[in-house]
C-alpha cells in the first residue's frame, strides 16, 4: 500500500480515527521506522518512531482536546507532521504547533513550505533548544533531541514552566541517550505513563 503524504494526513485521521482496526490502517499508511518494533518502513519520510507506542498516545489524546504541541528535535519531520495533524483532526480548535531543531534537514526544508501553506498554524523554528524562548505555553510537549543525561535534565526543567498538561519523552528505554536514567528519575515524582512496544519507548507525565 502507498504511504500517504503529510499534506493528507489530516483527512486521514478524520476519516478513520474511530475504526477498530485503526492501529493497522495507521501502520499501513504512515511509514513508520522504529528498532525493536515491526515498523520498518524504510525512507527518510517515515515518522521515527513504534507505530503502537504512537497510536496508543493518540488514543489517549483522543478526546483530551490538546490545543497546542511543541516538538523539540524534530529532525525530517515525521513525527511533527504526524502529531499536528493528528491533533488537528481531533480537536477544531487547535491552535498549532512548533517543531524545533537546532539544525535543518534538506528534507523538513523541503516538506515544510507546503504544509505550512496548507496550516500555517504549524511552524517550523530552527534553532538551540537551549536559546528558544517560547512565546507561549503549550499543552503537550515532546522532547526528542537525543541528549545525554545532564542536557536533557536541563532541558526538561526549561521547558517545564512552558508545559501546561503534559510533558513526553522518546526513547525512555534507549541506554544510548539521557532520557532513559531522566525518566527514571521523573517516574519517581511525577504521574507518569509508558508506551513501550519498541527498544525506544514513550514517557508521559501528567502536569
Ligand atoms: C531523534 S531526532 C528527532 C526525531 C523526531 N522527533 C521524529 O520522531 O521524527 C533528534 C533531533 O534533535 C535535534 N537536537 C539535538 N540537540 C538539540 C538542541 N540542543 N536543540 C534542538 N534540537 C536538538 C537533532 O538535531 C535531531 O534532529
């Protein structure tokens, strides 16, 4: 089956969000990539991450009415379009995203302009987590950008006053990157739910 480009995304999800066989029509049409999980679209346009870990996020967001994301390390842009689009579909009163990375990729260079055109509500910053000085605050926050341990503390307790419902993690299970010994720490203080179907894994705290 051909995989579905980001500008149609959000009629996708509108279409077939309440299926029961959501999770394979969502793996089928969206190339996903992740290690230790059967998502193996190959391509630089797949979303890094478990097809499953992502569907059982979306399903909690379903009907939380999540009004503004921040993607930090959005790299080609997978994940970002996925989610924006996603949020989107559920919510009609979304009022956007912003996905930031400290360096572009000629890919997310190339597949931005369109989609912002189509939702100019989605922006693209490129820049140092560490110097972005958000304008607002946003429901839901996804730090992605493969730190080690002591950037990736500080980067949680940057970003903590800019988050107002919830704060999500790739790679929680990934020994490679600081997100694994942070979110064993954050799971002590905080309320805290896992999606774990890949060697990567996904943390979520509650706010
Ligand atoms: C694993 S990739 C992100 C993948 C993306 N979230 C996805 O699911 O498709 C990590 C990204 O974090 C970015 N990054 C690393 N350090 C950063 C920093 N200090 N500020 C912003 N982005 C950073 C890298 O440039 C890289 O593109």
């Amino acid at each position: 089956m051909v995989h579905l480009h980001e500008l149609d995304f959000v009629d996708f999800f509108e279409e077939n969000l309440d299926r029961d066989d959501f999770h394979e029509i969502l793996r089928r049409r969206i190339a996903f990539s992740c290690k230790g999980s059967k998502c193996k679209a190959r391509g630089r346009f797949s979303v890094h991450q478990c097809s499953k870990e992502i569907y059982r996020l979306m399903d909690k967001f379903k009907s939380e009415n999540i009004s503004s994301f921040l993607e930090v390390g959005v790299e080609f842009g997978g994940m970002f379009f996925c989610m924006d689009s996603f949020l989107r579909s559920v919510n009609p009163d979304f009022e956007g995203s912003t996905g930031l990375d400290i360096k572009t990729t000629e890919l997310m260079e190339s597949r931005y302009p369109n989609y912002h055109a189509k939702y100019p509500t989605a922006k693209y910053v490129i820049g140092d987590c560490f110097d972005f000085a958000p304008d607002k605050k946003y429901d839901f926050i996804f730090i992605d950008n493969n730190l080690k341990y002591n950037r990736m503390k500080e980067c949680f307790h940057q970003y903590l006053p800019h988050a107002t419902r919830y704060i999500g993690f790739h790679d929680i299970k990934d020994g490679r990157y600081g997100a694994k010994r942070l979110w064993e720490e954050l799971e002590q203080e905080y309320e805290t739910e896992t999606f774990v179907h890949s060697l990567a894994g996904i943390g979520l705290i509650t706010l």
